[in-house]
C-alpha cells in the first residue's frame, strides 16, 4: 500500500486527549455500576420515549436547520427572545462554536484548572491559547481568572459552575463581582452544565445574567438533568450580536429531529424529572456525609458527584473500586470523581471506601 503524502497538522501531537473512565471489571456478586459519565441511573421518562419513538418515524427527513422548534419553545420556557438562543450538540460543541466565533488564532482563553477536561482540547484545536489558572481550594480563583484575563488580554474566559469534576459553585454575589472586573470586550461563558443540582441558596441565575450583560453567554444541556446524554443537545443564550454570528458559523442539522423532540417534551415533563433531581440531590449529601465520617476530606458538591482529591493515591482507590465492579473517573494525580447512582451502587462505594481506608 502506498505511503500517504498528506500533511497533518504541526501541532496534532501535542494536543491534549479526552480520556474516558477505565471500564469496571465484573464484581464478585456479579454485578457492575457505572459511575464515571455524570449520567442519571433511571431511563428517560415515557413521554420522552414516546415522542422519540415519533420522530424516528421521520428520520427519512433531515430535521430543523437550526432547531426552531426548540429554539421557540426555550424563548418561551426561559422568557429570553428566541433570536438570543442557539441549540448545538451539548454545551461542549457549542463551547466549540463560540471558540470559532469569538477567538482568532493565538488569542487566549482563559478557564479555570481543574475544570471540564475538554476545555483545553477544543481550545487547542480552535487555534486558540489556552490560559489554566489553578483552583484555590477545589473552587475556581476569580480574582487570579480575572488578572489573566487582563495580563492575556483574553477573548472568551470560561466559568464552570457548579464546576466538573470538582462540584464547588459560585455564588451569585461573586460572579456579579467577577462579571464587573472582567472587560466588556471579554466574553464570559457561564458553563451550567450541572445548575439543576445545584440547590444552594445565593445560587446566580446565568440566564438573567446573560440578558443583562453584553458579553454574558450561558450554556446548559439536557444530557445531565434531563436524563439525555444519548441525545447530545444543549444550548446558549447570549446577546443577540453573539448568536447571530453563532448562525453564521455552525453547521446546519447539529440537532437531530429526534433530540429535538425529546428536548422539547423533556421541558413538559419537568416537574416529574425535577423530583429525580431532588432524589440525586439526597443521595449526593448522604454519600458526601459517608465518606467524611470515614475521615475523607471533601469538598461540598453541587453537581449530581462528588469529589475526592486523593492526590497520588487516586489511582490506588481506582484500583479497589474496579475489582468490585465500579467505574469511576479517576484523574491520576489530582482526585477520583464519582457520578451519583443507584443506592446499590453508593452502597458498594462506601463499602470498598470503607475497607481502603
């Protein structure tokens, strides 16, 4: 076979890869949990396995150009003019757009570390300059984000609350502190990937902040409350200027009509949905409590995990958790994160966390 001539870009080698969670190995009883991917442990509800079942029947058909349906029906769920929303495949891919979007090849951006570990993957691939500024006690600096926002003079600086994989938030009156400090030619991207878990009070509403500020974009997903990871479709709200040049960038068709389907009637059935939130919610604290009667030493969650910052001797619980049939996300070096499940699941954590210790 003959070689290939192709030129590959210079820097492919040096870009950052995702890594997902080591698979778990069969338990002695048998069984198996995963808890590495921040999925929801119920299947959908049934309406919106109907109204996918509905739409697969048209899948002859290529869907809304840009998701108009949804688009609407978010301007209306969240009071916000439907021209200030665009829908993408999950907040990740449009963290991606705005990159595309907003930072020309070089300009920094800057987030917050350890946060989303593709921040820097579609950041690096966007040509962009990646700026990581270290957490202060699992929770993002904000005043450190924002000197290198100025020393970089940064185009888009990203704020992961609650934030992956740490689960610590901001809180409304520091992220007024931070949107005053940063400059208005800055775009400040409010991950809420996880807000639905987030039940603190002094909680900030991104979506209110995004209509008040000109450089406020908000990203939110349905893969992680809404129980439709499988779907991958999200959104951003952001000022009517930044949207309309989002349009001009994306590809047509991101969303499937199937995921926008199930979008939609995941917004009707809310209320049913919100109650399993509550119940994630519940279990989180009860697990975090657990494991610090346990004497491990962790931070306050808001997202439906919880962290441990194990430094050297995460890989070591890896270890221990994968023997007994539990996946877990392990970032060597820094923690172990572990998705709230099924109580059974929980259970065998604090069972193998019990024996480690």
């Amino acid at each position: 076979m003959q070689m290939s001539q192709v030129q590959l870009r210079n820097d492919l080698d040096e870009l950052p890869a995702y890594l997902a969670g080591k698979p778990a190995l069969m338990g002695s009883d048998q069984r198996s949990f995963k808890l590495s991917a921040n999925e929801l442990p119920w299947p959908v509800d049934p309406a919106v396995t109907d109204a996918i079942m509905a739409a697969a029947s048209g899948l002859n058909r290529y869907p809304d150009q840009i998701g108009a349906r949804l688009v609407s029906r978010l301007a209306t769920e969240l009071s916000v003019a439907a021209d200030r929303i665009v829908v993408g495949g999950g907040s990740i891919s449009l963290v991606q757009l705005l990159l595309q979007t907003v930072a020309d090849p070089g300009d920094a951006v800057v987030y917050a570390w350890r946060s989303y570990e593709a921040y820097p993957i579609v950041i690096s691939t966007s040509r962009a300059r990646p700026v990581p500024v270290p957490l202060r006690d699992h929770r993002h600096d904000l005043p450190s984000m924002v000197e290198a926002v100025r020393r970089t003079h940064a185009r888009i600086v990203i704020v992961c609350s609650p934030n992956n994989p740490t689960g610590a938030a901001v809180t409304a009156a520091e992220l007024d502190e931070f949107i005053a400090a940063v400059p208005t030619d800055c775009l400040i991207v409010l991950d809420e990937a996880y807000i639905e878990f987030d039940s603190a009070v002094g909680r900030p509403e991104g979506i209110a902040l995004a209509r008040r500020h000109a450089n406020v974009a908000v990203l939110r997903t349905f893969s992680k409350a809404h129980g439709l990871a499988g779907l991958r479709v999200g959104y951003c709200v952001a000022p009517s200027r930044i949207t309309a040049a989002l349009r001009q960038v994306t590809l047509p068709f991101t969303v499937s009509a199937v995921a926008e389907a199930a979008a939609i009637t995941a917004l009707d059935v809310w209320a049913r949905q919100r109650e399993r939130v509550v119940e994630i919610i519940a279990r989180r604290d009860r697990f975090a409590d657990g494991l610090r009667r346990m004497g491990f030493d962790i931070p306050d969650s808001y997202g439906n995990f919880v962290w441990l910052p194990l430094g050297e001797a995460s890989a070591s619980l890896d270890d221990a958790l994968r023997a007994s049939g539990i996946s877990v996300r392990t970032f060597p070096g820094d923690g172990v994160r572990i998705t709230i499940g099924e109580p059974d699941a929980m259970d065998a954590v604090l069972a193998v966390a019990r024996g480690w210790r």
